[in-house]
C-alpha cells in the first residue's frame, strides 16, 4: 500500500513539475507589414545585434529565457512573413500563441493601418473579442520621416486595451520593455 502511495505522489508531482515548466513557457508572434523591421527587432532582443541589410523573412523561430517578475519563462518568438492585405494570415500564426507583437514603422503610415488588419484577422482565427498584444513602432530614431504620431498609436492601444511602445532595433531602444511585457501574457 506504501510503495503504490509514494508511485501515486510521484506521478502527482511529476505532473505538477511539467505543468509548471508548461506555464513558464511563452510564444509570442511578431506580426506586421514588409519591412517595418520584424526581424531586426527579435534578433536584436534575441542576440543583442542589429542586422543592416534586409532579407525578406519568410518564417523564423527564436528562442530565449527570459526573467519577469522573478520568474523564468522559456520565449519561443515567431518572426513572421511581412503581412498586406492581401495575403492570409495562417491559422499557425493565430493560435497558440500567449502573446502578439504588432509591429508597424513610424515611418509608415500604411504599415500602422495593417496592423489593424491584422490584429482582425487574430480576432477571427481565435474567435475572441480581445488578445494579448502589444502595438510596437519601430525606427524610432528616423523621427524626421515620421508618419504616424505616437499619440495616434497610444488611442489605438487604449481601444485595444493593451500597451503601445516605440523602439528603435537599430539602437537598441526599449527592446527589452516590449518582449518582457503584461500585455504578452507573461
């Protein structure tokens, strides 16, 4: 009756032990038009370096563990294809996914409008009213060509309910705050 005891808490905390390695792992998707910077943005969190010369993506995985709150979550970051209007976000990118990176240029206006589009064609995959998300602009530091204000992405983000954030991958500007982010579901 013991030995089948100790089997029993042995499988119980074996369970527990895989449901807590279960919870501390994280995938978050990147999303957004061509060329606003995707890739430069999760390989510049993912190894601290900014990649000059662009090769369209076609799809990418990283994986990183990083510390919030005291805690260690295993972040497997999917860099995406660039999304237009035409093309048809994939069921992959929808679901399972604990968080998403809506990522537009500043230097972009029709970029900021896709990821409006986006973020509807999440809504309709997952059949939810609402995800986790963050809405990042990047190159920030081409201000003089800006195109959209940081006001402009600070309304959307309060109609979405989640935080907005400008980064610059190039300079390494606030890279960390918008990976190790509430809105991510961490």
């Amino acid at each position: 009756m013991q030995a089948s005891a100790k089997k029993l808490h042995r499988s119980q905390t074996s369970l527990h032990t895989q449901m807590a390695n279960q919870q501390k792992a994280r995938r978050i998707a990147v999303l957004g038009s061509r060329a606003v910077g995707k890739s430069s943005l999760v390989i510049q969190f993912c190894e601290n370096h900014f990649v000059e010369s662009y090769y369209p993506t076609i799809e990418n995985t990283f994986t990183k563990t990083i510390k919030y709150r005291g805690h260690e979550f295993s972040v497997e970051i999917m860099d995406t294809a660039g999304q237009d209007e035409f093309s048809i976000l994939s069921s992959h990118q929808a679901t399972n996914i604990h968080g998403y990176v809506l990522a537009y240029s500043i230097t972009s206006k029709s970029s900021f409008d896709m990821i409006k589009i986006i973020r509807d064609k999440i809504l309709n995959y997952t059949g939810m009213d609402n995800v986790p998300c963050i809405i990042a602009g990047n190159k920030s530091d081409l201000n003089i060509q800006r195109q959209v204000s940081e006001q402009e992405s600070k309304e959307l983000a309060a109609q979405w309910h989640c935080p907005s954030i400008e980064v610059s991958a190039k300079h390494n500007e606030n890279i960390s705050k918008y990976f190790a982010c509430r809105g991510l579901s961490l």
